[in-house]
C-alpha cells in the first residue's frame, strides 16, 4: 500500500482500455477511437461493462486488500456518482464533428460525490470503474481520465493524479515536460504532438483544473512509488484551466 494512500483520503478511478480491446478483437468487433475516447455502440458498451464493472474493478479491489487497504468496488452509477448526458455530436480537436454513441460526457450538475465523501471519512478506498447513467436506467462509457477530473472537482480534491504509460507528457526528445500550462496544452493538441491518448489526459486535466483542483499531475503509473511524492521520480505538472483561477 503507498505513502499516500496511508496518510490522505484516496479515490480510485480506473478504466480497462487493453482488456476491451482484446474483447473487441476476440469477438472481431472493429475498435474505434477519436481523441482518446472510445466510439462505443451498443455491442462495444456490453464488453465494456462486462470487463470494467467485472474483472477490472474486482481485480483492482483484491489488489489493494492483499495491499492493506480497504478497497469498495463501486461504478459511476452508484448512488448517481456518475450522472452523464449523451456525447451523440462530439466535435474532436480537428474540428470534425463525430457520432460517439454510447458515451456520456459529465453533466453541469456540481451535486458533491457525497457516497465518496462518506466512504473515504471511513477509511475505506472507492475504486470507481469509469460507467456513467443518464439518470433513466441508460448506461455510458466514460472516459476514465474524464470521471476523474469531474468526481475530484466536484469533491473538492485538492489533487488529481492522472496514472499513464508514460513518464509524464513527453516532448519531441522523448524527454518530461515539467509543467504544461494552457499554452502548452493547446500547442501539443493542435500541433499534433500530444497522442489520443494524452489528449483525453489533457484535456481532464485542464477541466480539473477549472473546477479548482490544486494540483494536476500526469505520472507513470507502470513506476513504483508513483503516487508516493518521496518517491516521486518524472511527472508533469499541468497548471492549464482554460481561464484564470480565481482565488478561494
């Protein structure tokens, strides 16, 4: 179990993009992604549910218990933590506009995530697996990386720590951005250099961000000691809201 989790109130938000993808092409089911986020029609979202609210989030959950922790496998559908609106129309960073079907972007609702509040006061772990609900028994996809940056927003998280493949956001050389900030971001997504990927990282970032999050990280979560911050090794700290932050 890390430093952090020991000594910090810790939610868990997690996705399962490799295990869909091995399920799309077992079944020969066709992946199709923009800017990191899965097209997912209805024979998509069954596998996503299956392998994310199923093996994932179970196996997450036996992970940190055999850790010390103790971890509550939940969905963005309990308790409404996760209340979406359609993302039928998406209009992707290259100005094409794209039907994405069953994905759910957060609402404006700021409602606080009150079960995560409650669970986290007891000393247990949510492990979040990134399904959202239109409120009227419809289920979503969501963006693992965009739930986050909604639930720690409307948590009033004072981090968002964003666990990737990478040593943080990497320049041209292959080398760590320290600090991204709206600038950057906006360079790195229009220019090309930033992948699907890191887009949908981002751009959850610069939302964590405006929703006043005082610290957004990207890390590689593959390291040991990521989340530690004495064990903290290369990591970019993203500072872009979008707009300028007013003081609390």
């Amino acid at each position: 179990m890390c430093a952090a989790a020991a000594t910090r109130r810790v939610v868990v938000v997690h996705g399962g993009g490799r295990e869909v993808d091995a399920d799309l092409a077992r079944l020969g089911i066709p992946k199709r992604t923009v800017d990191g986020v899965r097209i997912t029609d209805a024979a998509t979202l069954d596998i996503v549910l299956g392998v994310l609210a199923g093996r994932v989030n179970t196996r997450l959950v036996a992970a940190l218990g055999a850790a010390g922790a103790s971890a509550i496998g939940l969905t963005g559908v309990d308790a409404g933590l996760a209340i979406v609106k359609p993302a039928r129309s998406y209009r992707a960073t290259d100005g094409t506009s794209v039907d994405l079907g069953f994905v759910g972007l957060p609402g404006r609702a700021r409602r606080p995530p009150e079960l995560l509040n409650t669970l986290t006061d007891a000393g247990h772990i949510p492990v979040v697996a990134s399904i959202g609900t239109d409120g009227k028994g419809r289920l979503f996809n969501v963006n693992a990386d965009t739930l986050a940056a909604d639930l720690a927003a409307r948590a009033g998280a004072m981090r968002l720590t964003i666990a990737g493949t990478t040593a943080g956001v990497l320049d041209a050389s292959g080398a760590t951005i320290p600090v991204v900030d709206d600038e950057r971001l906006d360079r790195l997504i229009h220019e090309g250099h930033a992948s699907a990927g890191m887009i949908a990282k981002l751009l959850a970032c610069r939302a964590a961000g405006r929703g006043r999050v005082d610290e957004v990280r990207i890390v590689d979560g593959r390291r040991r000691g990521a989340l530690d911050d004495e064990l903290q090794t290369a990591a970019t700290r993203v500072t872009a809201c979008g707009r300028r932050r007013s003081r609390r």
